[in-house]
C-alpha cells in the first residue's frame, strides 16, 4: 500500500472548495487542511470534507508533502516562494504568477529542490480536447472564443490573466513553432484592467491563431475551431463536444468523435499526485506555465500601450 501523500488547500473559495473535495476521495491521499484568510469559509470547507481549518499556511509547512495554490493570482508567487522553501510540492491554480521575474524564481527554486510545479490550466485535461490531440497535425488556423459574463471575485488581474491565457496555453501546445508577432485590441469596460481582448499570432510556420476574451458577455461559451489542410475540427469545452469535417472525394464529410466525458480536475489532481509518486513532468509543467504566462503579459501590455496611445489625443 502507497504511503498516502499529505496534502493542504491554500484558498477555500469556490474553486479551491473544488480542490478539496476532489482530493478528498482520490486514494492514497491525506487532506491535512484547507486554510483560508476568511477563518470561517476555511472551518465550513474543512469540515465537509473531513480535514482540519487553518488561517494562516505557514502553519501547514512541516505538516504536508504538497499544497494546491488556490489563491488571488497577486499572491501566486509570495505564497508559492514560501512552500518550496520548505521542500512542498505545488500545484499553482493560473497563472503562474502575474511577474515573469517571479515566475521565473519560483522554477529556479523547484529545480534546486527538485521539487514538482504543475499549472493549473485544467482545459489541457478536458477530454474533448485530450481526444482530438491526435488528429491536429499542422493547423493553419486557430479560433478561440472564451467569453462569459462579469465575476466581482476577479480584481486583480484583466481578462488576459484570466480567461484568454487558458486558450494561450492550448494554441502554444498545438502549434509547434516560434511566435513571429502579435496584435492586441481590448476595451475596458468594467474594471481598471482590460474586459475585452482579442489578439492575432502569427506563427513562423505560417500558422495563424485568433484569440477573443470577454468577461462581460451575458452568455458562456468556451470554443476552439482548428482548420488545417484536410480537416475542419470544432470543439466546445462546455459540452465537451467535437465536430470534424474532412474532405474525401472532393466533398465535406461530418465524422462524429465519441468522448467519453470525465471531471477535468479530477484528472488534473491525479496527474499532480502521479507526478509527485513518479517523478514524471506534468502534462502542464512550471515552464509551460511560464510560457503562457510571458505571451499573456505581452498580450496585455500591447492592450494597455494602445489604450494610452488613443486617450493621449
């Protein structure tokens, strides 16, 4: 029998909550606590699935093997910092950070202590996705549409940061090759940050991406569309559903994909705990994180230059 793996939440909001109940029932596994700054949000998880309630994580450092960080994305890196310095594996809810310097820090420290960080770009583990791996060969064009509508919870960084950077991850995964340009547009609308973004990468393989970001759009909808030479793939991240067209005879022909659905986050969760077991890189590792992050931030940036640029007149 597996020693089991002594884990803590950082972060009891609604997606850390999420956190703890998934580990709750994996095997091999101790949820030792959840800790929240809210003593009591900490105290209502904790007791719902049978684990103890802190308030402050320093208490949990001599107490766990590895912690999910569950946290504002403002205090990723502080609290990250803390737990590798005393030897905790990570699995950092995204970004990583919101700094590349510290994003950068907190890898340099995991490879000193030899140490696992895993992203939590949890669409990499939809199954949709996971299923059509292999039929994207080499994409022309990519399409991504992630938009819904608008979470008072999510103050401290734009929309970039926080829903564009998911598709970012995928389209970097699927396009082997190196970035040659970016153009950004977004608005601000609700917050200090941008609401609306929409960027064009354009690949040295003569790739071509089209991300679009909204989160003050009434209805969700999370899609990637993939045109290559001779097929034509559809995806709903929603309803984990895939169309594909393929060209045969000179006409368009549908093929339906059978997808077996399954809880992304649990897939997530027990790929970290493999790869603490195993050693193993996670299907989303520290680096990939990082990656996704600097082209987010440049994203960004390009954003908030245009946005000075046009109110300077």
């Amino acid at each position: 029998m597996a020693k089991p793996i002594k884990l803590a939440v950082i972060g009891a909001g609604k997606l850390g909550s999420r956190h703890a109940e998934v580990y709750s029932k994996l095997p091999d596994v101790e949820l030792v606590g959840v800790c929240d700054v809210l003593e009591s949000r900490a105290q209502e998880v904790a007791a719902k699935y049978n684990s103890g309630a802190f308030k402050d994580y320093r208490e949990l450092f001599k107490k766990v093997d590895a912690a999910s960080i569950v946290v504002p994305s403002s205090l990723h890196y502080s609290i990250s910092k803390a737990f590798l310095e005393n030897n905790v594996h990570l699995l950092i809810e995204k970004p990583i950070t919101t700094d590349l310097a510290e994003a950068d820090k907190l890898l340099a420290l995991a490879r000193d202590k030899k140490l696992i960080i895993q992203v939590g770009h949890i669409e990499r583990f939809n199954s949709a996705l996971r299923t059509i791996k292999d039929i994207v060969k080499a994409p022309r064009f990519i399409e991504c549409h992630r938009m819904g509508p608008y979470d008072p919870r999510v103050i401290d960084v734009g929309v970039v940061l926080d829903l564009m950077i998911h598709d970012i991850d995928i389209v970097l995964d699927l396009i082997k090759s190196p970035l040659r340009s970016v153009d950004a547009v977004g608005a601000f609308i609700r917050s200090k940050t941008e609401d609306i973004a929409n960027a064009r990468l354009r690949f040295d393989n003569h790739s071509i991406c089209d991300l679009t970001a909204s989160r003050v759009t009434h209805d969700v909808s999370r899609k990637i569309r993939i045109f290559q030479d001779n097929a034509y793939i559809s995806l709903d991240y929603v309803t984990q559903e895939v169309l594909i067209q393929t060209k045969e005879n000179g006409s368009l022909v549908d093929k339906k994909i059978s997808i077996t659905k399954t809880d992304s986050l649990n897939a997530e969760l027990t790929d970290f705990l493999e790869c603490i077991r195993s050693g193993k890189r996670p299907l989303v590792s520290g680096e990939e994180g990082r990656e996704a992050l600097a082209l987010a931030l440049r994203i960004s940036q390009q954003i908030r230059d245009e946005q000075k640029n046009s109110t300077s007149f």
